[in-house]
C-alpha cells in the first residue's frame, strides 16, 4: 500500500507548530494547495480537537503533508500480531 495521502485516508500527525497536535489521528479530506514553503496543504479533520498554526481549536484544520503520516491499517510496522482498527465517526 502506498504511503501516499489519498481523500479518505488516515493519518497520524507527525508536526505541528505548537506539537499539540502531534499524534492524533486524522482523516484527509482534500488538497488545499501548495504552499511555498510547506509544499501541499490537506483539509484535515479529526474526533479529537485540533489546534492550528494561529492558537485556532476545532475538528478540521489545514496540515502540510510533510506533517502527516499515512497510516496503513494491514501494515505491521510495529512488529506486532494486533491489528488495529482505525475509524473516525462524527
């Protein structure tokens, strides 16, 4: 499966200009744009509250790639037996 964002995936956020977001898990729901010095912007959304680059608090927020990290539900990167099953619901 390829680590590539695609809309409707999941992703761990990896980076933030705070770090309080770092490490929820979010849904990606669409290419933005590009930004010069960040490259492609998501829309992002998440169960959880998200803090933006501004101090902004809520479920949907922009994110650059580079900060995302697919995650691969079938994958076994942690070197475990346990699947894990992803899902966001609003």
């Amino acid at each position: 499966m390829s680590n590539e964002l695609e809309p409707g995936c999941l992703a761990i956020i990896i980076e933030s200009v705070f770090g309080q977001s770092v490490g929820q898990i979010v849904q990606c729901i669409r290419i933005k744009g590009n930004h010069s010095e960040h490259g492609v912007i998501w829309t992002v959304r998440a169960q959880h509250e998200l803090v933006s680059e501004f101090g902004g608090k809520g479920h949907v927020m922009d994110s650059p790639a580079k900060w995302l990290k697919k995650i691969n539900p079938d994958s076994n990167e942690d070197n475990t037996r346990e699947k894990r099953d992803y899902e966001i619901s609003f």
